[in-house]
C-alpha cells in the first residue's frame, strides 16, 4: 500500500518521512514551491531517524557512505550532518532550485561518498598561530583564555588566531568573531563566491581593510553591535534597566566548537560563562550559514537570568545610512541601508526575529556608553528555550543591484515572505 501526505516545512525544508517497516532501497518525493516567487539553491534537511523509520539499516554508517539524491535522473550535491556531535549523522544535506509554483521529484538512494569533488560553498575555521608567524590547521574545538585581550598591532603583526577568531563564510558573505574581551561580529564583504577565509589575514603586507579581488573587511565596528554581536537588558544591582555588552570582564569562560564545517553547510557554536550582577548565566550561540543566502542564522540558549531580561542584538550604525524598521507576517525586521561600507559604497543589513517573541527597536546613544552607535533590536528571553534571529549582508560589489535600496527592501520582504511560507512536500513509497 502506498502512503501520501502534505506536509509543511520551514524554509530549511526538513522533510519528515512517514513510518513504514519494510526495508527501501530507495525512496522518492516531491517539493512543492506554492509561492509566485522562484526559490534558489534552498537548503533541504532529511532527519536521519526518519529514514531508519523507513527500514533502513543507518547505525553503521560511516565518512565513506552517503546518500544519493537525484532530481530529473540528475545527482544533486549531498552533505551527511552530525548535529549534536556524537558520532552519529542526524541529516541528510543538499540545496534545491524551484521556479515559481513548480513541483519537483527526487530519488533517495544509498550511495557510497559524493562530496570529494563538491565545490565548496559554505566553510568554517579556527586557526592558531604557531612560533613561525604561520597558522596551522583549523582546529575543531577551542578555548578562550581567561579575559583574552584585543591583539596589539603595534606589538604583533599578526594576531594569535587568524582575522582574530572563528570564521564562518558561504559564497555571498563571510563573518568572524573576536575572540577576546569585545565578542564582537565583523563582516568580510565577497566579491567571488569562493571561499577565501583561510588565507584573508594571513599576511599583513595584505591587509584586509583594502579592497581587493576577493573583497575586503566591510563594516566598522567600535564600540557597536557591529554584526549581530548580543547585548542583555536586565535591572541592575539598584533597579535601574542597564544594556550590557556580551563580552569585557563579565566573560569567565568561552570556547569555540565546530560543528559542520561545508562543502554545502557550516555551523560554529560558541559558549560562555558569563557574570551578570554577581548572577551565573550561561549562554549557547550557533551561527549557521548555507549556499547562495545573504543571511546567517543564529540561534541562542540563556539560562540563569533574572525574569524579565530581554536580549537585544543590532547593527553598527555608521557613515550614510537610513534605518528602516518594519514588521511582516512572523518577523519584526530592523534594517539599514546606505554608503555604510567601510569602501563608502552601498550596503544594506537586517536583523529578523520571529515577531511572538518581538520586544522593541531601540537606538543606542552616540556616545558615552559601553554600546554606541547600533540599531538594535530586542527578543524576549524563555528561559532554558531557543531564540533566533537572521543577520543579513547586501554589499553592492557582491552584487550590483544592491546599488539600489528599492531592490534591498524587496529582497528582504521576498526573502522573509519565503521563511514565512514554507515549502509544501509529498513523498510516497
């Protein structure tokens, strides 16, 4: 007998398999696009459990196995994704194109590994300096010595960690984070879809604040939120509502850990323990990244703050730029546009979150403040519960057509409206 449903997924299409206890070599189903809106090289995820659900043997699988998935007879790339990092894959991986309102069919089938000659399009690294002035290998895991300060450039020429931290890139952007007392978020704008972050900030003859041909360091930081960096609302000590940075001397502990480092997707976790008003608090952020997107996606855990704290993250607001705060269907959206780039030409940035934990938009003082000059924009906090939020970049030589704020404004509303209504699937036997 043949099973048939519909189903609903996020934007990340996960496709949920149904239940059957006969083995399957193979499977197939079909994504549905029911918007008037194409969507391009679109992240799909296949929980593994569902395919052993099916009746297929996974428990043994190893970096030399993989799965296969044909559209129109044609293999499309795959990626395996250990997600909790126990040793076991939790995902099948691939990217997928749909015109406006098309119906696609695919074929699952089991394969031995496909990724070996995948161009890569999303990557993540750590990478240490050794006694030679050269960095090694990226390192999966790392911890931030205590209370790490900022590199002096008039002291090294080269920092103890390349470009200062992790980094985190797909073909359209790249990010990185300082690993030391600011914990700040910085973008590298891309000229090439290439991934280029082991090598930018390797040789200080080269510096990455001048436009080259793979791009350059784009967005002025400070004393700001630079690129979705986070900040807490809480009471302090006498009561009084106080913004205070993540990072400074409230770290006591942070360590980095890779997660999926590409060829199709990379994640990157960090951790802190961090102080807030003689009060523990634990925070977990992912950072996400994928193809084609001009976003990242962040999801973050708190546990131990007093009720009523609200997290805020934001955007450095700096040169030429107008803000444009808006709301759609499920998000609340702060947005900036203008000659903002570090090169004085056009860039467009966006923070969306899910608009029922919404809390307000806020604009931080131009001075005299730990946090300055950011678009900010708070979440309510759940205790012990996810919180998410989209950052998105849009530098006008990544693509000329962010020249134009009209085209910004509309990628943002088409591109939100996409997350909004998700992909609709059928599979069958």
């Amino acid at each position: 007998m043949v099973r048939k449903y519909w189903s609903k997924i996020t934007i990340s299409a996960f496709i949920l398999l149904c239940t059957n206890n006969n083995f399957a070599q193979s499977l197939s189903f079909s994504i549905k696009n029911n918007l008037d809106l194409a969507r391009q090289n679109e992240l799909v995820e296949i929980p593994m459990n569902q395919l052993q659900n099916k009746g297929w043997d996974i428990s043994n699988l190893t970096r030399t196995d993989n799965f296969q998935i044909l559209v129109d007879g044609k293999n499309i790339e795959t990626q395996l994704l250990d997600k909790n990092l126990d040793g076991k894959y939790d995902a099948i991986l691939f990217l997928t194109s749909l015109n406006s309102k098309e119906l696609k069919h695919y074929q699952i089938i089991s394969a031995s590994n496909n990724s070996d000659n995948i161009i890569p399009k999303a990557h993540v690294r750590m990478k240490l300096k050794d006694d030679k002035d050269n960095f090694g290998p990226s390192v999966a895991s790392l911890e931030m010595p205590f209370q790490n300060a900022p590199t002096d450039f008039s002291k090294a020429a080269l920092p103890p960690y390349l470009t200062e931290g992790p980094a985190w890139e797909n073909q359209k952007n790249a990010f990185r984070l300082y690993f030391d007392t600011r914990n700040t978020i910085d973008i590298y704008g891309k000229r090439i879809p290439g991934m280029v972050m082991d090598s930018v900030g390797a040789n200080p003859a080269h510096s990455y604040h001048h436009l080259a041909d793979w791009g350059m360091d784009i967005l002025h930081v400070v004393k700001s939120l630079g690129a979705g960096s986070l900040a807490i609302q809480t009471k302090d000590l006498n009561g009084k509502d106080t913004l205070i940075r993540l990072g400074g001397k409230q770290i006591k502990h942070e360590s980095y850990q890779q997660i999926a480092d590409g060829p199709l997707y990379a994640e990157l976790q960090m951790k802190y323990s961090w102080e807030v008003n003689n009060r523990p608090i634990t925070i977990t952020q992912n950072f996400s990244i994928w193809g084609e997107e001009y976003y990242y996606k962040s999801d973050v855990i708190i546990e131990g703050l007093p009720k009523g704290s609200v997290l805020f993250t934001g955007i450095g607001d700096f040169y030429d730029n107008e803000v444009n705060n808006f709301t759609t269907k499920n998000f609340a959206v702060t947005s900036s546009f203008g000659k903002q780039s570090e090169n004085k030409d056009e860039l467009g940035m966006a923070i969306g979150i899910p608009l029922n934990s919404f809390y307000k938009f806020l604009e931080a003082p131009k001075k005299y403040s730990d946090i300055t000059e950011t678009h900010l924009i708070g979440e309510k906090i759940i205790k012990s519960k996810q919180i998410s939020y989209y950052f998105f970049s849009c530098w006008s030589k990544t693509d000329t057509n962010f020249l134009s704020e009209n085209y910004f404004n509309n990628y943002l509303k088409k591109t939100f409206l996409k997350i909004e209504q998700p992909l609709l699937i059928h599979w069958e036997k």
